[in-house]
C-alpha cells in the first residue's frame, strides 16, 4: 500500500450486469484458485467448525452468517502468518469476543470497517453471538520478510496486536474488492499478487515492530527488462501470469519489480495488461464480425460484464458503442481511425 493511504485501483476487479450477446460454447477460463479468494455464507451454526485451518498461501475469505456462533472457532495455519480481519458490519459488545494466547482480549463495539490483525502463532479464538460478516486475509510470514528483504529493514521482531482499529488504507482497500470476491474470473492471479503485496506493505509499515525503517528504492526498468516484460504480458492476456514470473525474467525482486514496472510506464502491470486486453478488443472489433462475448473470452476477460465496465472506463463508452462507431461492413476501418 502506498504511503499516501490510497486503495489501489485495480481495473479487473469490475463488474457489471451482463448483456444477451451469443456466446460461443468454450472452456471456463478459471482465474484465482477458488480456495484462494472466495466468499462463504453460513446460515446454520452448526456448520461453522471449531478449527478454521487458513491454506499455507495468501488467501482471502469473506465469511458472513445471519446466525452467530455456538461455540468460539480457533484460528490456525499451516505456516506462520498474520490473520488481517475487516468487519462489514457492526457488532454490538455483548455478541463479539476475541481470545489471544488463551487470554480475553478487551473488545470494544465493532462498528463497520473496523480491522482486526492477529499473528495466528498466537492461535487466537473469535465467537460471535450474533449474524456477523468479516473478510479475513491470510498473509503468510514468508511474503512479510520478503517485503521486509527488499525495504531493508532487517528482521522483523514482531508484530502489534490491534484490535477494532481504523485503519483507513485496510478500510479502502476491503470496499474497494468487496464486490468482487467469490466472483468467477476476478481477481487476476496478478492482481491478488498485488494485493499481497500492497497489504504485506502496509502491515509492515503500521504494524511491524522494525529494526529501522524502509529504504525504498525506485528505478525504472532496463530496454531488455522492458521488453521482457511486455512479451510475457502480451503472452498471458488472460492474466495467469504471476508477479514473481515477471519478476524472476527480469533479475528482480518482487517488490522491486512492481516499483520498477510503474515507474517505467505509469502503471502497475496488472493494470496495464487490462489496457493492453482492450487494445486487443479493439483489434478484433475493427477486423472481425465477432460477438462482443467471444472477443471478451479471447482477449482474457472471464465475463463480458468485466470486459464491459473496463472498456467503458478505458476508452469513455461502451464496447457496442465503440464499434458502432468505428466497424465498417467491408472489415476496413473508417477514415482517420487508427
């Protein structure tokens, strides 16, 4: 996360009602392991287990329930890692409670966007009296340091407990993602890479108990980092591409990388591949007769609804209007299009 505060715009977390286009059968085309980024609704207590075990990557769960919980849930991982949980909505005194190294933890009332981040060593327990909807990131360790490696702030020693804090760029950036969670297609591998790394900066930065603070560095990228980079992207449009694959073919870091490409062309490459998607689409609109649902699928968009709402923000109209405007029957364009 930036130091500014400000949640990161991410072009393919966008949605929209879909249109009656034809569609051509063809393969799902799945994004982000489900497992990874989902949204879990429980409506019966008895379902809500005892152990709730977070996968050993970063992941994020939206979990709401109109019923509270019989019992508390005890939080673990496979591997060390920070539980970042987001309330979207208010919980009264009496219906929250939080238990840290087996030990109370105070806990005041819970309004909406409030954030909770726990180092799950601490095998922390939660109940809820009450219906309840949180989205819970689990950032492991592992891509901490990393972040940590490339601010050069050496070793961690820790990181503070917070509890009901406002944290407005935790706040920001749980709205801004919200209505994409459990969505198919979205987000991109690439995005959720930046994310993990935007919240893994910002958790560093407010939380962490640091040695001495970041030293960050940014340069642009090298003519043939830059090349190889475009090749990559212009080869995964569909965004499966991982930020560290990027990162590996060009001799850098992942945070170092991610610096390096916005300062070379303005934007993140995640953002980036989303305006190079609608260039393709362009392309395709101009030269074939092609439904707008087929070339959302060819150009890497899992939904026409996302291909729809991104082009519309891109360009400043929609992609049937786009083409009404510029297709001509005989396949040419009209005059003074480029």
């Amino acid at each position: 996360m930036s130091a500014s505060g400000r949640a990161p715009q991410s072009d393919d977390w966008s949605v929209e009602n879909p249109r009656s286009d034809h569609q051509r059968p063809r393969a799902p085309m799945p994004a982000v392991d489900t497992g990874l980024v989902r949204h879990l609704r429980v409506n019966d207590s008895s379902l809500i287990p005892a152990v709730w075990r977070a996968p050993a990557a970063f992941s994020v769960l939206r979990l709401e329930s109109e019923c509270g919980m019989t019992d508390r849930i005890t939080k673990v991982a496979s591997a060390p890692a920070l539980l970042v949980s987001v309330s979207i909505r208010s919980l009264a005194i009496s219906d929250y409670q939080l238990w840290v190294d087996d030990k109370l933890v105070p806990t005041p009332f819970i309004p909406a966007f409030r954030s909770n981040v726990v180092d799950l060593d601490a095998r922390p327990q939660c109940w809820a009296g009450s219906a309840f909807d949180y989205v819970h990131y689990h950032v492991p360790r592992k891509a901490l340091d990393d972040i940590a490696a490339d601010f050069a702030v050496g070793s961690v020693e820790g990181y503070k407990l917070a509890v009901g804090e406002e944290d407005l760029v935790l706040s920001q950036l749980t709205k801004s993602i919200l209505p994409h969670i459990g969505r198919e297609g979205s987000p991109s591998p690439l995005s959720v890479d930046y994310l993990q790394l935007l919240l893994g900066a910002h958790l560093l930065q407010r939380y962490a108990r640091l040695q001495r603070p970041p030293r960050i560095t940014t340069a642009g990228l090298g003519p043939l980092q830059k090349r190889r980079a475009l090749e990559l992207l212009n080869g995964n449009l569909a965004g499966r591409i991982r930020l560290s694959d990027l990162a590996h073919e060009c001799g850098l870091s992942i945070g170092h990388f991610a610096r390096s490409f916005k300062a070379a062309f303005g934007i993140p490459a995640h953002r980036w591949l989303v305006h190079r998607r609608v260039e393709r689409s362009k392309e395709l609109m101009t030269q074939t007769a092609e439904s707008l649902a087929d070339i959302a699928a060819d150009v890497g968009f899992a939904e026409q609804a996302t291909f729809t709402r991104a082009f519309r923000r891109i360009v400043g109209v929609s992609p049937g209007r786009w083409r009404r405007d510029h297709f001509r029957p005989d396949g040419r364009r009209r005059r003074g299009d480029r």
